[in-house]
C-alpha cells in the first residue's frame, strides 16, 4: 500500500479540476488478492479510475481504492478475438500494444488518456452510426464484490446479469480485469471540413453521418452553421472517404485544425487525410498531450437516433442563452445496445454535448433550459458529466433501473460502494 503522488498535493482533484473529492485519502495495491483483503475490512469505498468524471460519480467520504498499478495486458486470445487487461490500464496504454500485435478496439471516446474500467463503467462513447459505446466491447468482467468474493461474468454465459453490470457505474463492485473484444488493426484518414451550412445538415443529415467510420460536428450554434465536420474513415476498400474540396457546402480545411478553432492543433490527432492507425485516427486528441480545451466543464444528452435532427435544432434555437457559456458543441452517432444502464441500451443515439466555459453558476442555470427542450425526446444525460436532470425523470427513462438496483443489492446488500451521487441518482428510495 502507498499513496499516489497526485494525493500527495492538497486536495484531491478531477481532471477539470471542478469537483474536490470529499477525501484525499488513496489505497493502492498490485494484487487480486490485496484488493479483496482490503475491500472486505472497509465499510465504504470508491474506486478511482483516472479521474475524467466532471460529476461527484467518483466521489468518496471515506477512502479511494486505486488500481493504477495493475495497469498490464494479461492476455491476448486471438482465436477468439479478445484481449483481457488489469482493471487500472488506459486506452492511452493498451491501444499501440494491440496495434504491435496486429489488433484493434472498435471504437475509442475523444481522448485515450482515461482507464478502460472507469471509460466502460460510465457507457463512454466514440461515434459511428454503427460503432456501440466502449462497453460494449467488453466480453469479461472479473469484480471483486462487497464480501470480497471474485466473481467472473461473461457475456456468453452469464447474459442479462452481464449486460446489467457492465455499465455499472461503480456500483457493483471493484473491477480487477475486463476482457474486450478485438479485430485486426485497421489504418484510418481523417479529413475535417469548415462551415457546414445548417441547412444541409438539416436536409442531409443521414448522409453526412453515414460519410464515414465515425463522425463528429463541431458547432457554437453561431451563424447557421457547423463550424467544423470531422470524417474518420476506414482506408479498406469500399470504406474509404473520398475527399472532394466541397461536401454539402462545407469546405475541405487545408491544415490540420481543434475543435476550437482559436486553439492550437499540436494536441490534436493528424488530419488532411494522412493514412495513420486506428488508434491514432479514432480519438481527436493525442496522448501525451491536454485533451480538449483543458480549462473547462462538460455535459452531453443521448436523444434517439430518429429525433436527431428536430433535437438539435432545438439546441440550435437556444444560441443566444447558450452562446456566451459554451467553449464548442460535438454532436456524434452511437449505435444501439444492450446494456441495462446505457444510455443507448435498445435505441441508436444521438448525442449532443457542450464543452463549456469552466463557470459552473453559468452552466448550471442552462443545464434545466437545455433539458426542457430535450425533454420531449426522452435524452438522457451522460452518466460521466454535469446534468441537472431529476432522479424521477433517471428513472423515468432507464426502465431497467429497477433491475440495475437489485443487481447492486445482490452484490453490494450494504451499500459499500455507494456515495452521493449514486444515492441521489439511483438508489433514490
Ligand atoms: C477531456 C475529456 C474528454 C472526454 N471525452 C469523452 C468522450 O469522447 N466520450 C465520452 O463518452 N466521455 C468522454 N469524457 C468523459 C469520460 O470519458 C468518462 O467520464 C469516463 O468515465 C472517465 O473514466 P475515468 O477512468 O477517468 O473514470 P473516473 O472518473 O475515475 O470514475 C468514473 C466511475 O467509474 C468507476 N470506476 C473506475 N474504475 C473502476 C473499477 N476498476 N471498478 C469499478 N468502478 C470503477 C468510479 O468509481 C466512478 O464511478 C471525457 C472527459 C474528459 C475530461
């Protein structure tokens, strides 16, 4: 046991630095077997992943468990095409490993910097009309639950408890090792387009979205437009992306830009079409360097894939509210899943997320504005970042939640696991 550098400063952080966690306090260890000696003799504790939720989600009054050095692949199968890692790894780490060996992930969220655990316990997501969320790779999970039992499930043999836990939202237990599925590596190109003019996105939406692997609109709901269209495409035959200068009134950019564009491309992942791997293609920030703007806060809502474009225009009306908070809008395309407490579990998605300015008194008085509007679409907040949303309208809109808090209570009948957060949102009664 030793305590982790970062804790060593005063006060323990998020990420974005706007949620103070309730404790400094951090237990490491580099077995199953500590883990599971440890999580017996504590009455309450959280997990850490690597800290990226703008929320309390991760919070603890009591003590943090982190897994940071059980960070190794254990072990690549390749006849079946998965690959199982330790609990505390990130995509940042796993990701040009796998590419060495010939193998890649499906999908990856904007950045790689953040565990793969923590990333599948919140439903983190990419885009790509038919790319699920990150948890959906997940085949395997190994938890140690409250009574510091392991148990293994898997989505061959344990099916509906499987889906059930995966996006469990640090509620059933600790993750120790999560096993994904993996296809060959893949070479990718990313082009990015200026100024698409709303009205062609409203007309030709589907084509746009379906231009690509995976795609993403970048908009500060100004002038009619999208500011920028990012189009990632598989460079196979059939699935590339063949640029042309002009697409539905957007212009082919001529040097590599930020989702901001004020804001330099160094962080940024390579652009202009250059052929690169999956996994420096997929996310739109690179390792080793600060993703995103760095100073800011985050929320996003999931609406169903048939509303898209009705709900961001809706969005759209809001600009002026809107406008002096934000930093940059992503809208991106997830593809339906079955996981209970996925926000895409049975519907394909939209999401519509704001990066905004790190002034939360700001943002939290349009957090209700916006959700009103997405209200009549049923959206669902990003588990991971700001909402205002209520408990009743959660549980409103996840109808397996009711089956999500007997599956915690089959493994957690105490309650060890749960903090603020999880009180508020799920365990509401
Ligand atoms: C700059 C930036 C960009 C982002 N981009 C995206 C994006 O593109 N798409 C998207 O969907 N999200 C995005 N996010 C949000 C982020 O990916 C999620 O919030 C994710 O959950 C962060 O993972 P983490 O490891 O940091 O989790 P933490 O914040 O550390 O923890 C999250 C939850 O997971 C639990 N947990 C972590 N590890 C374990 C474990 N081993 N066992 C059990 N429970 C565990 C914690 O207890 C907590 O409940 C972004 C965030 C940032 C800061």
């Amino acid at each position: 046991m030793r305590l982790l550098a970062w804790a060593d400063q005063k006060g323990l952080r998020n990420w974005a630095g706007n949620i103070e966690y309730s404790t400094d306090r951090v237990r490491t260890y580099t077995s199953l077997e500590q883990v599971q000696a440890y999580v017996k003799t504590q009455n309450r504790l959280k997990v850490l992943g690597t800290r990226h939720c703008f929320n309390n989600i991760a919070d603890s009054k009591d003590v943090f468990l982190s897994l940071k050095p059980m960070d190794n692949v254990i072990a690549i199968d390749a006849a079946k095409r998965t690959v199982t890692v330790a609990a505390g790894i990130t995509y940042g780490q796993l990701c040009p490993y796998l590419d060495a060996k010939g193998f890649a992930l499906h999908n990856l969220a904007s950045l790689p910097h953040i565990s793969v655990a923590g990333a599948c316990s919140t439903a983190t997501h990419g885009s790509g009309q038919k790319n699920g969320n990150l948890a959906t790779a997940v085949s395997g999970l190994e938890i140690v639950t409250a009574d510091g039992r392991v148990v293994n499930l898997s989505r061959e043999q344990d099916g509906e408890i499987f889906n059930g836990a995966v996006v469990g939202l640090g509620a059933i237990g600790v993750i120790t090792k999560v096993t994904l599925n993996i296809q060959p590596s893949f070479m990718m190109r990313q082009y990015v387009y200026e100024d698409l003019p709303l009205s062609e996105m409203k007309e030709h939406f589907d084509a746009i979205e379906s231009s690509g692997y995976s795609v993403s609109l970048f908009t500060d709901w100004q002038k009619q437009r999208i500011n920028e269209l990012w189009i990632k495409s598989r460079v196979e035959e059939g699935q590339t992306f063949h640029a042309v200068p002009e697409f539905f009134g957007a212009k082919l950019a001529t040097r590599n830009l930020h989702p901001i564009k004020e804001l330099s491309a160094e962080n940024c992942t390579e652009q202009m079409g250059v052929p690169g791997p999956w996994y420096e293609r997929l996310p739109h920030f690179r390792m080793g360097f600060t993703p995103s703007a760095g100073k800011e806060l985050q929320s996003e809502y999931f609406v169903p894939r048939q509303h898209a474009v009705e709900a961001i225009l809706a969005v759209e009306r809001l600009r002026d509210q809107v406008g002096p908070s934000l930093l940059i809008t992503e809208i991106r395309t997830i593809a339906a899943d079955q996981l209970w407490m996925s926000p895409c579990y049975e519907q394909d998605c939209v999401t519509i997320h704001f990066t905004w300015k790190p002034d939360w008194t700001s943002v939290s008085k349009l957090l209700p504005v916006i959700e009103k509007e997405l209200a009549p679409f049923n959206a669902r907040p990003h588990w991971g970042k700001l909402f205002t949303t209520s408990p009743a309208e959660l549980r409103r809109i996840y109808k397996k939640m009711p089956d999500f808090i007997e599956l915690s209570g089959r493994y957690d009948p105490q309650g060890k696991f749960r903090n603020e957060y999880l009180s508020k949102n799920i365990f509401t009664t």
